[in-house]
C-alpha cells in the first residue's frame, strides 16, 4: 500500500478531532485539533503526517491545476513495463481506442473498485474495439499481484517514478500529496477525445468511457 507524508495541519478534516470549548472565539480557535496520532487512513492510502505546516507554493499548485495533455491532441508516447515485465509502448494500440487510466496505487479500496468495474465492463470495451490500460507508479510484481488477486483481464503499467504521469500532466489531489485518478480515451488516431478526472467516485470512469466509445 502506498505512503504519504502530510504536513499536520494540512487537511485537518481528515484526522481525529477533539472538540472545542464554545466559549472561544470563532475566528481564532474554533478549528479542529490534531490528535497526537502519527498515521491516519485517508482512501486507502496510509497517510502519516510531520508537525510542520507547509504550505504549497504558487508554482506546484499551478502544476496540479494544468493538464499538459489536452482533448484533441495527441499525448506523449511512453514505453512502460506491463504486469508481466515486458515493454508496451502507447504505439502499440494505434488503429484501435485505448482507455488509459491513471490511478494511485495497487490494492487501495477506491483503486480495486475501479480495476473491478472496468473488468466487470471488459465485454463492453472490447465491443466497442477498444483496449484498456492501467498506469500506477507501482511496481511490475505488485501489478501481477493486483491483477491476479481480482482477475484483471487488461494490461496494467508500471510508471515507476511517474515521469508518465508528470509528462501527461495528469494533476494530483490534496495539495499535490495524492495521486490523481484521470482516465484518456484516445481515438483510432491516438488523438485525446475524452479526459475524465474523478478521484473520489472510481467506477464513473466506466461510465463515461464506455459513454464515450459508444458515440465514436
């Protein structure tokens, strides 16, 4: 499972809270208190948090806002080693559409939802001619792992140090802290026709791909 490291009083809403005395200023004391605990669960993710506050810079929030890839283009071509350790270049799927989706991280709840739903619907992707692929930072042995636990009929990539996802420009949630959850459908052409972020609702991805593919 993956790790982040969250300054303490970045998203306090998430963490255990204690509450305060009414008879304090609204404006100055009435927020949530961190508890003394290090780690806390946030999605899935393991999230452990430092006692400083640190507040994002123009720049890295500017960053996670603008997407590098945009619908109607055509997105860097990347060569990624699948679940089984061999190279798959984006290339490979031109003459067909390809579903690529972003997701955080292997055996998360809302990412196994998601690999779930689209092997669930694989029927329906391959109807409609098109191929799916998975791209987590995770490794190719957590990938095999992942896809052999819940049967995953696709191919799942290895971006291991994300350079796929930073040229992609696909943008983080959480200041920055959390992996974003994006998914491409590209045309017969490889030109972007839909990009489709949703972090917190997993199995909408298939919905709106499939939406999608069906118009094309």
């Amino acid at each position: 499972m993956a790790s982040l490291t969250l300054p303490k009083h970045s998203i306090p809403s998430l963490l255990p809270t204690q509450t305060v005395s009414p008879r304090h200023s609204l404006f100055s004391h009435n927020l949530p208190i961190v508890s003394n605990s290090s780690q806390s669960q946030f999605y899935g993710l393991k999230v452990s948090y430092s006692s400083s506050l640190s507040i994002p810079s123009s720049s890295s929030v500017k960053g996670s806002i603008f997407a590098k890839v945009n619908k109607g283009t055509a997105p860097p071509s990347f060569t990624l080693k699948d679940q089984d350790g061999k190279n798959v270049s984006l290339s490979k799927f031109k003459g067909k559409p390809v579903v690529v989706y972003f997701y955080p991280a292997d055996e998360t709840p809302g990412c196994t939802k998601q690999a779930c739903a689209f092997r669930d619907s694989y029927e329906k992707f391959k109807k409609a001619g098109a191929q799916v692929v998975g791209i987590s930072g995770d490794d190719p042995s957590s990938h095999k792992a992942f896809a052999k636990k819940y049967k995953l009929p696709f191919t799942l990539l290895s971006d291991e140090g994300n350079k796929v996802r930073k040229d992609w420009g696909v943008p983080s949630d959480l200041f920055g802290t959390l992996p974003g959850r994006q998914t491409y459908v590209l045309d017969k052409n490889g030109v972007v026709q839909l990009i489709y972020n949703n972090q917190f609702q997993p199995e909408k991805h298939i919905d709106e791909t499939l939406k999608l593919l069906q118009s094309l």
